[in-house]
C-alpha cells in the first residue's frame, strides 16, 4: 500500500477515502487506531488566506471577483482534509478511533479538562461500583493526547491505545478501562465491540478489580480491569485467524466491499517501522491493531481467561509443596508407589488448571510446578535405582570413548584447546599420547608454540621415551621465546608472519587455512596465497600484525579499520568487486580470506611506454563505474580509487575493484568529518580539505586514473605536497588535447567526460557511477578504437 498510495502517514482525505469506501460496503463498525492529535493544514489555504486579502481591495460587485470568492470557498474545503475526514466519519456514524494516554500516578489536578466530545467517550462515575472497598483501582494515567475536535467530534467513540506488556515483554493482556484524574475510559476494543452491539459508554458498566459489564455480557477482569486476552491461531486451513486486506486492493477495487457488509473492520499500519511490534503468545504482531483484533473477538466470543489476584501466591504454593513432596517424601517411597503418586500429583494439576481454564475461565500457571516434578523425580529415581558400582565402571568405559571421539572432533572442527582438554580426561595409553603429538603439530601449525610445548610436555611426564618427545619439546621452547605472538617491538609479529614459510612448520594455518606461499606486500600486511581444505577453494590471505604497528588506542583504531575492510565490502557482490570470503584474528595477525585474482594491478599500464589501447581503457573505465555505481547504492564509499587498486586480468578482460580497506559506511544522519585517507594524487578537492565525502569523490579519482591510463601522466603534479593540493583545489589539469591531439581527434568525447568527472564543485560533477558508465558507453560507441 505504501508503495502504490504513497509515504505513511498518508494525509487524511486519503484516509477518509479508504473509510468511504469501507463504509459503502455496509461495514457495522470500523475501528481506526491511527493517531489524530496533530491537525493537517495544507500549505494551500495559507496562499488562499492571502489572495483572499487581495481580492477584498478589489470591488465585490464585479462579477469575476465574486467567481472568484466562490472558488477560493471551494479550494478550501477541499484543502480542509481534517474537515472532510471528520465529515466521512460523521455521515456513517459507525466509526471508533484511539487515543493515547501515558500511565503514571497522578498528582493533583489536570492541566485542563479534556474536551466534551472525549468526555462523552467517558463511562459514567454512577457506572463504576467498587466491590473491593477501594482496594482494587485500574491503571492510572496522568496525561492524555486527544484527537482534534474535527476528526474527534464525529468520530461515534473514542478509547484508549495503551498496550501494558508481561514482565517478558510479551503482550498477554488488554487494559479494557482506564482512570484519568477520577474518570474512566474504555480501550479501543471494548469501544469497537460496544459500537458494534449498538451499545455506547453509557451501557457499560465496571466492577472494580472483578469485571466489565457490556450490555449482558460480563468480561471477567483481574484486579487492574486486565483482560487475558485468547490470541487466535488458523481457523479453516487459512494462516491467519482473521482476513486482512491492503488499503491498496479495497480503495482500488481489487476486494469487493460486499466483504465487509455487517462485519467489523479495524484499520491500522501494520507494516514494518511504522509501529510497535508485539510479542504475543502465538508470534509477532506488527501493529496494535492487530492485536487489537484478537481482543475484539476474545470479548465478543467470550473467550477470555482471567489471571486472579491470589494466582501468584497459589503457583508459588504449589510449587513449594512439589519441592516438599520430591525432598522429605519421594526418598522415602517405594519405585513404584513413587511413580504412582507422581503421575497422580502431575495429572491433578493438569486437570485443574485445564478446568479452571474451560469452566471458570481463570488462569493459573501450574506448568512450572508440573515441570518440576517430572524432572525431579526423574533425576531422583535414576540416582537411586540406577547408578551402581557396576554401572559406574561401565559409564567410565563410555566416558572415555565419548571424550575420544569428542576430542577428535574438537580437534578437526580446529577447536585445539578443547581438544587438548578432552584428550587429557582420558587414559595415558599410547594412542592417546599419539593423538596429543599430532595436537601439538597443530598449535605449532598455527604458531601457538607455547600451547604446542604444554602438549609434548605433557606427553613426556607420561612416557619420557615417546618417540622424538624431547626434541619437540626444546624445538617448542625455542620457537616460542623467538617468536614474540602480538608482542610490541622487536620484530616479534613481523617475524611470526615471515615465519609461516621459511620451512620451520609443516602447512602452516591461518583460521581454517592452509598458507602455500607469498604473493606480495600490501598495503596493510603480508598477502599469502591460501586453500581452505575443507571445499578446497584456493584463496588470497592478507594479513597484518597488528600488536607489532600499533599500540593502546592505536592498536584498537588499526584493528576496526582492518576488520571494517572485511565488513565493508563483505557486504558487496557484484562481478567487478573483490568477493570477501572469512575474517578473523589469531594471535598475532589478522587475517582476511578473499577471492584469488588472476591477472595484475594497473600500475604498469599507467607508463608513458606501456598505455593500453583505448578501446580496452573505456571498458575498464565503465567497468569501474559500474562497480562503484553498485557500491555507493549500498552506501559504501571506497576513498582510495586508483590504478593500484583495479586488478586488471588481459585474458579474459576481467576487472575487479579492491582494497576497502579505507572504505567507510556512510551514513547521512551523521555530520561528522573523517581524517584524510587514501592516495593524494588521485584525491578530490573535498576529500583533501577533509570535508565529509560521498561517490562523488570516487568519480573524480576515477577520472584522475582515466586521464592518467590515456596519456601516461597525472593530470595534477606538484614538488611538494602543499603545491599538489594547491593544484586539485584550484587549477585545471593540462589540456588532454595537447597531451594526445590524435585521441581526442577521434573521440572527443573523451577529453569532455574527463573535464565533468575533474570539476572541483562535487555538485556540477558526475553524480553517480551510472551517468560516468553511460557516457563512456556511448564514447565507445562513437568513432573507432585507438
């Protein structure tokens, strides 16, 4: 409905259109929980009030300027939406709308009396009898925000929308009437379910903390007026216990209003973000209205239960006679008298809260005492009857094979130090000191050569003569005092990520990966060429030492930046992005597992001696358009655009975009600036002044890169760093036509789609990837390859 009629909240001749149309189908009652405390003036009459003003300059025996009165009599009543929803709600007669009020207890008086058109809403004070003495009161409420006169006034009844939850949280119950400085308001349902047997405020009648008389129907209430209210589940087959309809399919036909004839309809949002999501015994109710729904039914079909004011103390009661019963009297009896008075006990208390709940309508929660005893004494007679020397030594047996077979497990899913625990609860005997040796060849796989000593240690205090023990033990040490895991200083993390090749552990691991060899230095770290045994997928590992750069704050910064890297563009999946496949963190590296990439970056085809063709520059222009055009619609901004950044494959034109490792999420609700990152030759104006950036900043680095890939050279230079800020912030690059007049005498498209991607004004620049992938498409169209 949203998406057809518009944002939510729809302006109210609309509202009153969908009502008309629900009205014209002979509904009985229409319930609306929409909210009517603000009024809605269009921007209109305030245009009419002024012309008005000016035609009363004018003489009023013109005939023109009376036409023109009669018009501007005309716009504003059909300006005046809150009249004409008022007017719908009046001419059927038949519609009930809420109120908010905010519960508190009330101290003095109101700051003014609420309207006569909610008063009239009120039950009467000589309907309200107090049986308890003044002891039971329902909720108190200290605030109350009425609709406006002109909705409010025609509207048949008004109640409350206060939706008090369980100590769970859960929606269990419906406060049916309400108190506000001494007078009584019914809630929506108990409103809608009076309009709906022709009964109004003053045909109900409350007994205080016992029950809520409609008419002859008398709804049993706890001492609050709480109605427990019956949540209904599938009726014939269908999901849903009630129908429910779009606004969409009723105001444009789609449902016949024939459906709604003598039937009750209550109107609400029930989509998601527009409103509170109640938790309910049977699932999630996106809207009061739809909970308001299952009260409406429960009143009118009487299907209620009431949680009683002693209820808590008679659970707590029969729970401590369960506890009495399983410690002082189960002990005592024989297997099977046990068993017999606990099947006793157990179905006497599912009797009775069953016909508490069928003849009395009265809610006592006796499963928690029923819970109790089964389980007591199940745990009590399997203690006693069951556990003998003999099985005793029996489940000692299984025990080790089950922490085996468990430590065996722990051990393949990579979970060492658990694997090491379970391993050490079973008997020293020689294969377990044989699986304990291949444990210690997997810390020292993943460099956690301290865990690996504890583990041959620990088999060379069982059988000092197992195997090369004492070598493994000294090999342990030593790598664990050279190898520094996250220490500051000294090489320590350094050395341990050189460490995973240089031939001292067999299939060095990084997570669940297996490390085969380098394959270069980035920007934040080692890149390893990797495979993940378990679906054997052959992977490139970047890592970086974290501990060894950085320290304190510093260490905590370049940590969220890294794993960022991994969090943005893991939220990526598009052909032309690198595809993020596992993150994580051991010891002393961090770690990311991405696609292998074939292919190299695009450095080298930056070289005055080594351009591309033109043809092969567009696509991998529009490409990166394309890729970055996906990118900003998910609100990431890559900050970093350059030709180190493009992986480029010449065999089968593949083009992917790496190294969020700058990125940042965007967010418009924030104002906050960012620090100055990425690469300062290829930065926009407003990136380098620090201002907060958006794509556009990633399209004019990827001009600069197009300019750059075309003719060989950077279209802003300077000997220092201030002189080449100075010159993206202020001058134009050199003309690309006294550059490579041949290029863009074939196509000078080029030369304009580079002068829109370098304008300094972000507004006057491209403004999505889209716009620069089209007009390089249509560039590649026109004229011949270079």
């Amino acid at each position: 409905s949203i998406k057809s009629i518009g944002r939510w909240p729809w302006n109210r001749q609309t509202q009153a259109e969908l009502i008309e149309t629900i009205q014209s189908g002979g509904a009985k009652t229409i319930g609306v929980s929409v909210l009517y405390s603000e009024p809605e003036r269009a921007r209109g009459l305030d245009w009419i009030s002024e012309f008005r003003e000016i035609t009363k300059e004018l003489p009023s025996d013109l005939p023109a300027v009376a036409s023109l009165n009669d018009k501007f009599d005309d716009a504003e009543k059909a300006l005046n939406t809150d009249g004409i929803l008022g007017q719908t709600m009046g001419s059927g007669g038949n519609v009930v709308i809420g109120m908010q009020f905010t519960p508190g207890e009330p101290i003095g008086n109101p700051d003014a009396v609420l309207p006569d058109f909610i008063r009239n809403s009120a039950i009467p004070g000589e309907n309200i009898d107090d049986p308890s003495g003044g002891f039971a009161l329902p909720i108190q409420t200290i605030d109350a925000d009425a609709p406006i006169a002109s909705v409010g006034s025609p509207a048949a009844a008004i109640g409350h929308l206060l939706n008090p939850t369980d100590v769970d949280g859960g929606l269990r119950f419906e406060a049916l009437v309400v108190e506000y400085f001494g007078e009584f308001y019914p809630s929506l349902s108990l409103a809608v379910a009076a309009n709906s047997l022709n009964l109004n405020a003053s045909d109900i009648r409350v007994q205080l903390g016992e029950s809520v008389n409609l008419g002859n129907l008398t709804i049993k209430t706890d001492s609050y007026l709480l109605l427990q209210t019956f949540f209904y589940g599938e009726r014939e087959g269908r999901r849903a216990p009630f129908d429910v309809y779009s606004a969409k399919e009723v105001m444009q036909g789609t449902v016949q209003v024939s459906n709604f004839k003598d039937k009750i309809v209550l109107i609400g949002p029930t989509a998601f973000g527009l409103g509170s999501s109640y938790h309910t015994p049977i699932g999630d109710a996106n809207g009061a209205i739809l909970v308001a729904a299952h009260t409406v039914a429960s009143i009118l079909n009487e299907d209620f239960f009431v949680a009683p004011g002693w209820a808590g103390f008679a659970e707590f009661l029969i729970l401590l006679l369960i506890g009495v019963y399983l410690i002082a009297l189960l002990p005592r009896l024989g297997a099977a008298p046990a068993a017999g008075a606990s099947i006793v006990l157990f179905v006497v208390m599912f009797i009775a809260q069953l016909a508490m709940m069928v003849s009395q309508a009265t809610w006592i929660q006796l499963m928690t005492p029923c819970a109790l005893l089964v389980v007591g004494h199940v745990l009590l007679t399997t203690k006693r009857y069951l556990v003998t020397e003999a099985s005793k030594r029996r489940l000692d047996v299984d025990s080790a094979a089950s922490n085996r077979q468990l430590a065996l497990q722990f051990q393949q899913q990579g979970q060492l130090d658990m694997a090491f625990d379970a391993f050490r609860k079973l008997p020293a005997d020689e294969q377990t000191l044989e699986a304990i040796y291949v444990l210690g060849g997997d810390f020292e796989r993943k460099r956690q050569f301290n865990k690996a000593a504890a583990a041959y240690e620990y088999i060379a205090s069982k059988d000092p003569s197992f195997r090369d023990i004492k070598d493994k033990v000294s090999r342990a040490k030593q790598l664990n005092d050279t190898v520094i895991i996250g220490g500051s200083g000294g090489g320590g993390a350094s050395q341990a990520g050189t460490m995973l090749l240089d031939g001292s552990i067999e299939k060095p691991m990084l997570g669940r990966y297996e490390v085969e060899k380098e394959l270069g230095k980035g920007a934040m770290g080692i890149v390893y060429l990797g495979k993940d045994p378990m679906i054997n997928r052959v992977v490139a590992i970047k890592t970086m030492g974290l501990a060894e750069e950085f320290e304190g704050d510093e260490l905590e910064e370049a940590r969220s930046r890294f794993f960022r890297e991994a969090e943005t563009a893991g939220r990526l999946d598009h052909p032309n992005i690198v595809r993020i496949y596992d993150v994580g963190e051991e010891h002393d590296l961090a770690f990311i597992a991405m696609e292998f990439l074939k292919g190299k970056d695009l450095v080298p085809e930056t070289k005055p001696d080594a351009l591309l063709p033109v043809s092969t520059v567009l696509g991998i222009i529009f490409k990166s358009a394309v890729a970055l055009d996906y990118a900003h619609k998910h609100n990431v901004v890559h900050r970093d655009i350059k030709p180190a950044n493009i992986m480029y494959d010449p065999e089968n034109k593949q083009v992917k975009l790496t190294d969020f490792g700058i990125a940042r999420i965007t967010d418009s609700s924030k104002t906050k600036t960012g620090m100055v990152l990425g690469t300062p030759s290829y930065m926009s104006p407003e990136q380098l002044s620090g201002k907060k950036v958006d794509g556009r900043s990633d399209l004019f680095s990827l001009g600069v890169m197009f300019y750059q890939m075309l003719c060989g050279k950077l279209p802003f230079q300077g000997d220092s760093m201030a002189t080449l800020m100075y010159r993206i912030a202020n001058e134009e690059p050199p003309n690309l036509r006294e550059i490579r007049p041949d290029l863009v005498g074939q196509r000078p498209c080029i030369e304009q789609i580079i002068q829109k991607a370098l304008v300094k004004d972000p507004d006057a620049r491209y403004q999505t990837g889209a716009q620069f992938a089209k007009d390089i498409q249509q560039c590649a169209k026109s004229g011949k390859a270079a």
